[in-house]
C-alpha cells in the first residue's frame, strides 16, 4: 500500500516535470539560452576533419588578438550532422557550424541567421554563397574539387584520359606490389563522391535529380548511369576491396608508392603533411565516359547560429569577419586549410598542386558540378552505403544489379 | 519519534536518487511514448505532426526493423549461451586451489573495465589486420580472415568481442554463488562417493540458480540492448547486416530524421525487452532450490 502510494506520487511528479518541459520545448525556439553570452565567447563546430587543427590554432590567435574566447569542438566526421543535430537540440549548439549544401539548410532552416549585408559576405564570390529564401545563410569554406589523384612517377595522364584506357592501366598492375587505384571504406570516399559523375555528365544535373526524386526516372535506363556500373564492376575487379582500406591507410599507401591513384580531392593534401612525399602528384578527372573534367563545388559552408543571443551572434559574425578580411585570417584559410578561395578578396597564392589543379580548372572552365548536394539528405550514408558495401562484397553482383539497387536506395530516401 | 527520524533519513538518502532516477529514466521514457504518436523530425522548430498510432501500423511494413530485431534475437541468444557458459566456466576454474586464481580473476575481469567503445575499436584493428597477418602467416585464413567484412561473421566476431567483455563480470557473480554452496553439503557428497562431475551437475549448478536468475537477467538485457560495441566495431554494417536494435533506433531517428517513427520502434523495443526478461527472471525463480 505504502510502495503503491509512493509510486503514484512519483508519476505525478513524473507526469507534471514532463508536461512543463513541452510546454517549455513549444515556444522558447527562437530564445534558447538566452540569458547567458557576453558575445566573449563562441563556439566552432564543424564538419572537416584536415583542418581541425590548423582551426584550432587559428582560433588561439584570434583570442590573443581580440580576447574573444573561441572554443573548436572536435569533429567526428561521417555523422557530423547528427551529432549538430543532437547538439543543437539539447540547447547546446555551437555558434557557428557548418552546413553543406541547400537540403541541409532547409533542415535547420530555424537556427540559421541571416548573414547578407555583413562586410566579408560582399566579398564571396558570384553565385558561390548559400542562399535559402532569399537570405545568405552561409559562406563557403573555399572551393572543392575531388578526381584521381595520381603518383606521377607512376601514371601517364594520357593512359587514363579515356575509359578504356584507364581499365587497362588498372589491369596493367595487377600482379605486381602496386595498385592502380583505391577507394576507402568511408561513405563518401567509397560511394558518395564518385556516384557524382554519372549524374554530373547529364545536361542538367538538378533536373535529372528532380526528376528522379518524382519518379519519371531511373538510374537504370540513363545510359550514363549503366556506363558508371559497368565501369564499377572493372574497378572492382582491379583494385583491392575498400571496405579493407580506412581513409588514412589509403593515404599511406599512396604516399609510401604502394597505390598509383586514389579518388580523393584538394582536401586530401593536408593528410600528406605526415609523409615525405619523394615523388610528385597531380589530380585528373575521373575517366568516365571519356570525361575530362574535374568535379569542382563548394564543400561545405560556415553557418551562425541565429538563435543565440545578439552579443554571441555579433562575436560570430565578428570571428568569420576577420577570418575572411584579415591577413592572419586569409593566411590560415590558403595555407594553413589548404582551401581554393571562394572570396574575391583572398588572393590564391602558393597552392599545393591539387588545389592548383582545381583552380586551374575552375579558370579554364574544365569543371563539371558536385550533384551530390541535390541527393536526398543523409542518402549517401544511409542508403548509398549499404549498396556499395554490397556491391564490393559480393562478386556476382553485377554492375547493372548495382545501379539497381541505387535506385531502390533512392526510393527509399524519398518515400 | 524515533520512527519519524528513520523517516526523514529515508527520505534523506532516497530522495537524490529519486531525482536522479525520475529526470534521466522516468522522464525520458514518458517524453518517448509521447513523440512517438507524432510525425516528426527532430529538429526542434520545424512542425510536429500528431498521427495517433499510425508509427506503430507503420511498423510491420518496415523490412529493415524486421531484419534489425532477428539479427538481435540471434545475437542475444548466441550471447547468452557464450557469456553465461565461459563465465561459470571461469568462475569454476578460479574457486579451485589454483595458486594464480587471485591474479586469474583480476585478469578475466579487467576487459570488462574497458569501455564498449573503445573495446570496439581495439578489436576492430585486431579483426581487420591481426587477423588478416595470422592467416596470412598460418595459412589458416579460412579461420583468420577479416570478420568484419563477412555479413555472417560479422555477427559472430559482435558475440566474440561482447563474450569477451562479460564473461568475466558473470564470472564475478558465479564466484560469489559458489561461495556461498556451504562446505558441509560439498563434503557429504564426497563421503558419498560423488565424482567431480556428479557433484558439479547435482550439487553445485542447481545450487547456482539463484546465480544464473541473476547473470542470465543481466546478459538478456545487455544483450538486447547493446550500443557501443555494435557502433564502433562494426557500425552496423555490412550492408546493414549486424544493424541491432539500438543502432537501427539511433539511425532511423538521426539518419533518416524520423523521430517519432523511431521512437515507437524504441518503444516497441522496450516492451519486448521488458516481456523477454521478466518471463526468463520467473522461469528461473521458479527453479531455483534452498539449500
């Protein structure tokens, strides 16, 4: 009787705290914690592991210039977004983060604030900032390009310049110590990236996006696409599994010469700063179809938090402010970050060879776009993945069947 | 008057717990039942959606969720069988007048003081590559190739590590129950004549019950609701093939922003937990026998 009494008291209780928490969850979006922040310090979150900590060290300099605390949190990678996702929700959101493209931003929609008429947005170059309903809600890392990186020791760029040519190159090195490409297990650098190509090479890429999204096609009657799996399937055939290779095993065994080329982009170059690279590397596009041009886009985009108190948000702004208008600021993002400048005002001097070659390309206008900010959110990760994973696994799935389940992948993303 | 001061220490040392208990268990499972009759993403200004109990219609339609609870039946089972036997088998080996068996059980112990996560990941690299440099040195790589990448060794190599992690928890509760067979009723049995295994098969195992009520409870449930060592070794894959319940919750809700859906999964999830445990708990109750 007594256990029973104190039980009920305890789900009163219980019951009363829980409906005074949604009540509170209903009408505080646009305040929360707003009663802390003197704008002396904000927080950084965001998605790239390379530059984690050049950012750290960008921000201890910002802190001895301006007293403005700037603290970096660690990134995870692959589930930066759910983790921003879980962050932000228990009102512990990071003042600045990072979105990645225009699906990402209508997701959170809520949280971002509205950067147009700040000093360095002027400055972004044409068409490159992310604008959702009629705002600028974030301004680019830098521009991105990704393709084969190749040991040029070891690959002569017109071997590979057609298809065909780059499968033979591939079977030419089968049986000796070194592979002739790699993949790594990670979603993006297994699946993500390269599935680009494909829907890049179509007239309009957002619009053959759109119109798989309504169902008046499939990847499996676009003659690119069957293209892409049939080429899959000679990879496949020709380089080791990549489920067995992490990121960083396929950049050691680039840099140690065990690997010819790797589908990788600019950003990859960082990881090099461990090895003594004794040979000289470039980037070219990723054959396909005889394609030759590099995928070049815009990776990701700084965001501020908008729902955070004025001072915090000012002192955001402030921060991204002087990264991209001063010396020091400018110095990090070119040198230090390794980006392609996506700013009028940053000059591009000094880049290491991949992110020359994207700049190179970006000028001459040899660059096909990045689809894969048009694919349903989370679609590489959740539904790419596993179809890729069984592709490489199981050998008698054959590239048409592949492409198959890449668009059952995509139904299940839209549904 | 002296029953009001033992109330008020009662209330003293019970009441943080209560807090405690009430805002991180209580709470957040009613909050749970809640959001999971809305459709909605998670993300906490976009619109929530109420839609009744269609989730929970929603359920059986849902392949991925049928395949995610086999795959964690199948573990659970396999689990329990392998962390339950290893365990009184450590705790039978260590209760003997082995000279080590002080720094024996310390040693079977310690993996469980590792945590899941990092647990995960160190046996991730010894499946990926130690493996790998075994098979390739022995010449057994029918045995020693990469489990992780087989999606039915996948599984087993999940069972390994989390046998690996508990067996020496369940040994610590076996060794206690071993204690505590009084000495009187071991040394009947030999005046009997009982032989080793006659004496272990009836005496020292029907003794145990109370013993496996407890450690068969405790290796269901962590069973059915492992996270970390699922996530870091095998993050679910491949292609989804050792996705278990919590993981497929986590990625439905943080994934593919199903919030609600999810959570009605996490409920449904409770209530199999909470129905698998309390049968097993008054099964073995049932046979357990008083000295």
């Amino acid at each position: 009787m007594k256990f029973r009494k104190s039980l009920l008291l305890l789900l009163s209780i219980a019951v009363a705290l829980v409906l005074a928490a949604c009540n509170g969850g209903g009408d505080d979006n646009n305040n929360e914690e707003g009663q802390e922040g003197d704008g002396q310090k904000i927080t950084i979150f965001q998605s790239k592991v390379e530059i984690s900590e050049a950012l750290e060290a960008l921000a201890t300099e910002y802190e001895e210039e301006t007293g403005v605390e700037v603290e970096v949190i660690g990134t995870t990678g692959d589930d930066y977004f759910q983790q921003l996702q879980i962050k932000l929700n228990s009102n512990q959101g990071p003042s600045i983060f990072s979105v990645r493209h225009i699906t990402e931003a209508e997701k959170l929609q809520s949280y971002l604030h509205d950067m147009s008429g700040a000093e360095f947005v002027e400055h972004v170059a044409p068409n490159m900032a992310l604008e959702y309903d009629g705002k600028i809600v974030g301004v680019p890392y830098g521009v991105e390009g990704f393709g084969l990186v190749y040991n040029k020791d070891l690959i002569n760029p017109e071997d590979v310049a057609t298809q065909e040519g780059f499968v033979e190159t591939l079977e030419s090195f089968n049986g000796t110590d070194v592979a002739g490409l790699s993949l790594a297990q990670e979603a993006y650098f297994l699946i993500g990236h390269i599935s680009n190509y494909p829907f890049s090479l179509q007239e309009d890429n957002y619009a053959y996006v759109q119109s798989l999204n309504n169902g008046e096609t499939t990847m499996s009657e676009t003659a690119e696409f069957q293209a892409f799996g049939d080429l899959m399937e000679d990879i496949r055939a020709n380089i080791p599994s990549p489920l067995d290779i992490s990121y960083d095993e396929q950049i050691g065994d680039f840099a140690t010469g065990k690997t010819a080329m790797i589908h990788q982009g600019n950003w990859a170059y960082g990881m090099f700063a461990d090895y003594d690279l004794d040979f000289e590397i470039g980037m070219l596009p990723f054959p396909l179809l005889d394609n030759d041009k590099l995928a070049v886009g815009v990776g990701s985009n700084w965001a501020v938090n908008g729902t955070k108190d004025e001072a915090e948000v000012q002192a955001a702004t402030d921060f991204l402010n002087w990264m991209h208008t001063s010396e020091t600021g400018q110095r990090y993002i070119v040198e230090e970050f390794g980006f392609v400048p996506a700013f009028t005002n940053i000059a591009a001097e000094n880049l290491d060879p991949l992110s020359q070659a994207v700049l190179d390309a970006t000028n001459a206008g040899q660059t096909i776009p990045w689809s894969h900010n048009y694919y349903p959110a989370n679609l590489v990760v959740n539904d790419f993945t596993p179809a890729a994973q069984n592709f490489f696994l199981t050998e008698d799935v054959t590239g048409e069947e592949f492409i198959e389940s890449l668009d059952a992948a995509w139904d299940n993303a839209t549904k | 008057m002296a029953n009001r001061m033992t109330k008020g220490w009662y209330l003293f040392f019970t009441l943080p717990l209560l807090i405690i208990f009430v805002t991180v268990v209580i709470i957040p499972f009613l909050m749970g039942i809640y959001y999971s009759f809305f459709d909605w993403d998670g993300i906490r200004a976009n619109p929530m959606v109420f839609v009744g109990l269609e989730n929970y219609g929603q359920l059986l339609g849902d392949t991925r969720f049928i395949d995610s609870a086999w795959v964690t039946v199948k573990f659970t089972i396999l689990a329990v069988i392998t962390v339950n036997i290893i365990g009184v088998a450590f705790a039978l080996l260590v209760t003997t007048s082995l000279r080590t068996v002080n720094a024996a059980r310390a040693m079977l112990f310690m993996p469980n003081l590792i945590g899941g996560l990092i647990l995960g990941y160190i046996w991730q690299f010894i499946f990926s590559d130690a493996f790998k440099i075994i098979g390739e040195a022995t010449g057994f790589d029918s045995v020693f190739f990469n489990w992780l990448l087989d999606p039915d060794y996948a599984l087993y190599a999940l069972v390994f590590v989390f046998t690996w992690q508990m067996a020496g928890y369940m040994m610590i509760i076996y060794i206690t129950g071993i204690q505590g067979i009084s000495n009187d009723i071991i040394e009947a049995s030999v005046i009997d004549g009982a032989g080793y295994w006659q004496r272990l098969r009836k005496i020292i195992l029907p003794l145990l019950m109370p013993s496996f009520t407890i450690c068969l409870f405790l290796t269901l449930s962590f069973g059915f609701k492992i996270y970390d060592v699922n996530l870091s070794l095998t993050g679910g894959g491949p292609v989804n093939k050792t996705e278990l319940f919590a993981l497929h919750i986590y990625n439905e809700i943080f994934g593919y922003g199903n919030y609600g859906f999810g959570q009605a999964k996490a409920v449904v999830f409770f209530v199999i937990v909470a129905a698998v445990t309390l049968t097993q708990v008054y099964i073995t109750k049932k046979r357990e026998v008083e000295m």
